[in-house]
C-alpha cells in the first residue's frame, strides 16, 4: 500500500507538472523532479535549505523568465509547508499575488495546499504501516500480561501451597498423611484450574472450533460450507459459540442423516453471531442442545433451532461481543486533513470559476457550486448514483448559461467517478468526461492552447479529488489491517497458551498429583524419596507456568524421559527407556520434550498399561522419538482432546510429522523432526520422513492416522 500511495501522489504532481509544460514551460519537468525528494525515502538525503534553493531558483526562473503562470510556486509553497521554514510560504504566496493574476494566486495556494497534504498522507500511511507489528507485538505483551496474572493468582498460588505442604511433609513425618491429604486436594485442583484455563483460552477463538467441525464433519462424509464473517479474538462470546457449534456439529454427526451442512459466523452492531444449517430433521431439537439455550440467554443473546421453507434445519444463535480491545481508536487524523483538504481545494477552484463569471450571473453560479461542494465532501466516498448522476447534471447544462467558466467543474465530476467505480468502468467514463470538455472548449471557440489547458485541468483536479479520499482510505485500511493483525496475534497468544498449559503444565501437574498420592500410601520413611521428587517437579511446574506467561522456557529431553521413567514407575508401569539421539538444536529438543510428556500423560490417564517403552533415534536428517505402551481401550478417540492437535500444531512449526494410534490393544505415537547439527537454524522443508520402523508382528492397520503438517 506504501508503493499505492506513492505512485498516486507522483501522477498527481506529474499532472500538475503537465500543465505547465503544455503551457511552454519545460522547467516545470525539473520542478517536478525536485519534489519527488519529499515523496520518497530514498531521496530523503537530498532534502535540505538547499533543495529548496534550487526549488526557489527553478520556479522562479519559470514565471519571471519565460513567464509561466505563478501557479508553479505552488510547488515551492508546498515544499515549505513540509519544512520548519513553513513561514517563509508567506512571502512566496504574496510574491504570487503581485506577479500574477488572481486566478492564478489562487492556483498557486490551492497547489501547495495539495503538494502539502498528499505528501502527508504519504507519510501517514508509512507510519501506520510500519507500526504494524509494533502494534501487534504490543497486543501480544498486554495478553502475556494479562494471561500471567490469571495464573499467578491461582496456579501459581496453588503451586506455592504445594511446596509448602510437601516441605511440612519432609518437615514433620508424623504428619504426613494429614499434610499429604490437602496437598493431593490442592494439586487435584490445579490440575483442573490448568486443563479449565487451556480449554478456556482455545475456545475463546471460533477458528480452532471452526476447524475442528470442518474435520468432524468431512470424516462423516457431509460437505461442508463455512463462511467466516467475524474478526478474532471475541472473548467470552467466542467461547460459548464454540460450545454451541460443537454440541451441534456432534448432534449432526451423530444423527448421521445430513448430506450438507453449512457453518457461517457473523459480527454487526457489536454482536456476534453463528449459524449451523443442515439437511437433516431431528426428532427433539430443544433437548439435542441440552442446557445451552439457558447459558446463552443468561450471557444475553439469544438462541433458537427452527426448519426452513426447505426443510433444513437451522441453529442460530447471537451474542453481545465483548470482546476486549487489542489496538487503539481509530485514528481520524489522517480523514481530517483529507477532507479539510478537500474542502479547501473544491472553494478554491469554486473561487477561480466565480472570477471568470459575469457578475449579473455569479449569484446562481455560486449556487451551485455550492450544491456540488456539498455532494463531494458528504458523497464522494461511495457508490451513490443519485449523487453522480445530479453532479453530471450540474457539470453540462450550466455551460449554456456559464460558457467557459464552467469547463473547470467537470474535473469535480472525475474524481467522484473514479472512487465510485471499478477501474474498468472509470477509466472509460473519465476519458470520456475530459474529452468532452475539450469538444465543448472547441464549440465555444476557445483556443487550442487553452483548450489543452482545460483538458489537462480537468484531468488534474479528478486526480487531486481522487488522490486525496483514496490515500485517507488507504490509511484506514492499514489500520485496519494493523488492528487485524494485533488480533491475529492475540488469538495466536492465547493458542500457544492453551497449548503450553495442556501439554506441559499438565503433565507436570499429574505428575504431581501421582506422586504424592504414592507418597501418602507408603507411609513417613518411604514417602521422602518421594517428597523430594515433588519439589523437583513443582519447580518445573513453576517454569512452565513462566513458559505459558511467555517467558522463554527450554526442555531437555533426557530429563523428560527421566521424569516420565519415574512417574510411570510410580504408577506401577514398566518403562524402557532407550535414547539413541545426539546433540539437537534447543527447538527440537523442547518440541519433542513437550511430546513425550503429552504421551506419558495419556498413557497415564487413558489406558491401563503395565509396560511402555520410550524410545530415540536419527534417522532422514532428523530425530525420531516413539512412546508405545501396552493396556490401550479398543478406541482413542476421544472427544474435546486436544493433546493431539498441539503436537501436530508445534512440530508443525519445524516441518516433522506426528503418527498416533492403537493396534491389538497397544498404542503408538510416533513423533519425527528434522534437524541441522546443535544450534544450527533449522532447515527448510526436507521432504517426506523416513517411515517408521515397523515390528515384524502382523498388525491390523485399525485406528492409525498420520497428522500432516502441510505436506
């Protein structure tokens, strides 16, 4: 957009340059040249009182030497106006009132006027556009902030109590079961605090929901639409919109009746809203969604399920968005001077035709003048045909009553046209309305020499009307964009915190909640082992939740595997551990730290294993890690699991690969990732991994799925 405004900015000097040189003046092409130093970056070097010494002498040189109009200083008044030499503008416009005629004093200010704003415009959208990520990376500090506050005040808290019970514990040994009772009660809370929080942050982003159903639906075989009308994050509202789509995405899948279905999120008027439409017809609608529709009129939208004319069923729900603001108001500055521009240039150019009407007819003249000024600044931003259409009007017929004085208004009605329409369409009708001009300044006999000059005029003031509501738009859409992309970045925050809480918090946590509940069974002497074991873990756990808060946080992965060695074995399970692996960059190492841990966690909470073997090695230009246990239900999936998801999502990050499932009763995830050598930047994409090694045991090929990374 910064190249947009620039090339806008260049053709309209480069117009106002035209006219000059149409007019015999070739020095208006140096003049020209001279004021791109102030429109581009590059050339910022060359600005100084020098340039505009040689600014002064060339436009000078033009009027005084070969007797160019003194509307030329406009350029020099503009350059001026950009410097802290603004003042010095006075003695140039009265310098133009005394050489020239009034018109062309008018001219001249209206064209510094112009060189000024547009220059500022340009400038304005440089600035928004490089505070973008500056934007964005404050967003993403504020929510940092915010998330590590939420967790000091209760996992942090939770975690401190946990210490202090279990240094009492080691303290006093005749209180340990007592002491041990309330740090279990406590840890089993935290555990809880961490996975609410994790789902708490993922669900307060539709898109994951969004995506999830897409890929719910799609293994169901239903097609499947889904248009996307809101910005992220919406906060609360977005939560309870992700239940709502889930519970009925699950009912349609379940009903398993659907051919299509249709997902669309809304956001007008600060409410957000979300409709879910299927082709198939439930027998009890209302009790399908259970007590939601009483959680989304408690938050005070509503929520209502009904059948189209065509028999579809539809969902839809709508809710107040309070989301919290990620980016500053709206700045209206860069609008401001727009339109006050604007306004400027439609009364001055309004002034230049009054001086060349008679005097019994300046009255009803200036009458509609004003009606056109007023049409421009309240409708030139828009497609409002009545307005054009009655611009049009008042650009024509007034020539029979105004003759020449009125050629000039028809670049009023250029400008409009090529903001209304498509290029394809303006660019004819705007060639078509500077032609006519010349076809009517032939008709009233006027000169070639002036009728060029009205031609190239018209087209100008088009351009000047267009380059000024365009570049103020072009600002609005970069802060647009900027608050868009602040948003992007908040909502990816809260991903990775969600992500960090489940996978490592959590397993931190259950750890915890493991051992100590050991501890408690052994008994005083037994359980110190224990205790101390605990300690080491609740630091950890205190890193992590630093980790989450966003604070750098490496994994080793010989201490997780160690870690995990211990916790399973403290849950009665066998476990092998074999690390084959080298050195490996501190990425890969903390991604595959945070798989493994994510493994022990569900072999500890979804399976009844009595051995697991944890396994590395180099293989394809990169690691692989494989966690495989024994005790697997006949069925992995589970619903709302998003453990899975954050493993593809991180090794995603470094191009590797993620396979999981169950076979004849045993569970295997396999995790690769490519490398360079320790502390090398990791390497692009290196093609599809090494297949994993597989057991030489016939094996039934149930429930095993690949999760790409975009391969």
């Amino acid at each position: 957009m910064t190249g947009l405004a620039r090339g806008i900015v260049t053709v309209v000097l480069a117009g106002f340059a035209a006219v000059y040189v149409f007019a015999g003046s070739p020095l208006a092409i140096v003049v020209f040249g001279l004021q791109l130093c102030y429109v581009f970056p590059s050339l910022r070097r060359f600005r100084g009182w020098w340039l505009l010494a040689v600014q002064a002498a060339a436009v000078y040189a033009a009027t005084l030497g070969s007797g160019t109009s003194v509307g030329i200083l406009g350029f020099l008044g503009g350059s001026l106006l950009l410097t802290p030499w603004w003042p010095l503008v006075l003695p140039v416009v009265l310098s133009a009132a005394l050489i020239g005629p009034a018109d062309s004093a008018i001219s001249m200010v209206l064209i510094s006027l112009v060189v000024y704003g547009l220059t500022r415009l340009t400038e304005r959208v440089d600035e928004v556009h490089a505070a973008r990520l500056a934007l964005a990376m404050a967003a993403v500090a504020q929510e940092r902030l915010r998330i590590a506050a939420g967790l000091s005040d209760g996992l942090g808290r939770g975690l401190a109590e946990i210490t202090r019970g279990v240094r009492l514990a080691l303290e006093e040994p005749d209180r340990v079961a007592e002491v041990l009772g309330e740090v279990v009660g406590t840890a089993r809370a935290c555990l809880a605090d961490a996975r609410n929080a994790a789902a708490g942050y993922r669900a307060m982003s539709l898109a994951p929901e969004v995506a999830t159903a897409r890929a719910m639906l799609a293994a169901a075989g239903v097609p499947v639409e889904v248009r996307i009308g809101h910005a992220e994050p919406l906060g609360p509202a977005g939560a309870l919109l992700a239940t709502v789509l889930r519970e009925a995405v699950t009912e349609i899948v379940r009903r398993g009746t659907a051919r299509t279905c249709l997902i669309e999120t809304v956001a007008e008027e600060g409410r957000a809203g979300l409709r879910v439409v299927s082709d198939d017809a439930p027998t009890a609608e209302d009790e399908n969604l259970g007590d939601l529709p009483a959680q989304v009129a408690a938050a005070g939208g509503t929520l209502s399920t009904g059948l189209t004319p065509e028999g579809r069923l539809v969902v839809d729900v709508m809710l107040p968005d309070v989301r919290r603001p990620v980016a500053a108001a709206e700045d209206r500055s860069a609008y401001g001077l727009s339109v006050a521009l604007l306004g400027a240039v439609l009364v001055g150019f309004s002034i230049k035709a009054l001086l060349a009407v008679p005097a019994d007819l300046a009255l009803p003249a200036a009458a509609c003048l004003a009606v056109i000024v007023v049409m421009q600044l309240r409708s030139v931003n828009g497609r409002h045909t009545v307005a054009l259409v009655l611009m049009a009007l008042l650009t024509y017929l007034p020539v029979a009553v105004f003759g020449r004085a009125w050629l000039g208004v028809a670049g009023f009605l250029a400008g409009p046209l090529l903001l209304a329409l498509p290029w394809a369409v303006a660019v004819p009708l705007v060639a078509c309305v500077t032609a006519s001009v010349g076809v009517m300044a032939v008709l009233l006999g006027l000169p070639l020499p002036l009728t060029v000059n009205y031609v190239v005029s018209t087209l100008v003031t088009g351009l000047v009307v267009y380059s000024l509501q365009r570049l103020a738009q072009l600002v609005k859409e970069l802060q647009a964009a900027r608050e868009e992309l602040a948003r992007s970045a908040v909502v990816e925050e809260r991903l990775r915190a969600a992500r960090d809480l489940h996978d490592l918090l959590g397993h931190s946590l259950a750890a915890i909640l493991l051992k100590c509940e050991l501890a408690r069974r052994l008994g005083p002497g037994p359980a110190r082992a224990e205790l101390e074991d605990v300690l080491t873990m609740t630091g950890r756990a205190e890193a992590d939740v630093r980790a989450v808060s966003g604070d750098a946080h490496g994994m080793s992965l010989a201490v997780e595997a160690e870690s995990a060695r211990s916790v399973l074995a403290a849950a009665g399970i066998e476990t092998a551990v074999d690390l084959a692996h080298g050195a490996l960059p501190a990425e890969v190492e903390t991604v595959l730290s945070a798989v493994l841990r994510e493994a022990v966690t569900n072999v500890l909470r979804h399976s009844a294993a009595g051995s697991c073997a944890i396994s590395t090695e180099p293989g394809g230009g990169g690691v692989r890690l494989r966690v495989r246990n024994d005790g697997a239900p006949p069925s992995t999936g589970r619903r709302g699991s998003s453990g899975i998801g954050n493993l593809t999502t991180r090794l995603a990050a470094l191009d590797g690969t993620l396979t999981a499932g169950a076979d004849d009763g045993w569970f295997e995830l396999d995790a690769w990732a490519p490398h360079g050598p320790a502390g090398a930047p990791l390497p692009g994409r290196t093609g599809r991994p090494p297949e994993p090694v597989r057991s030489s045991r016939p094996r039934r090929r149930c429930g095993r799925r690949r999760y790409g990374c975009g391969r």
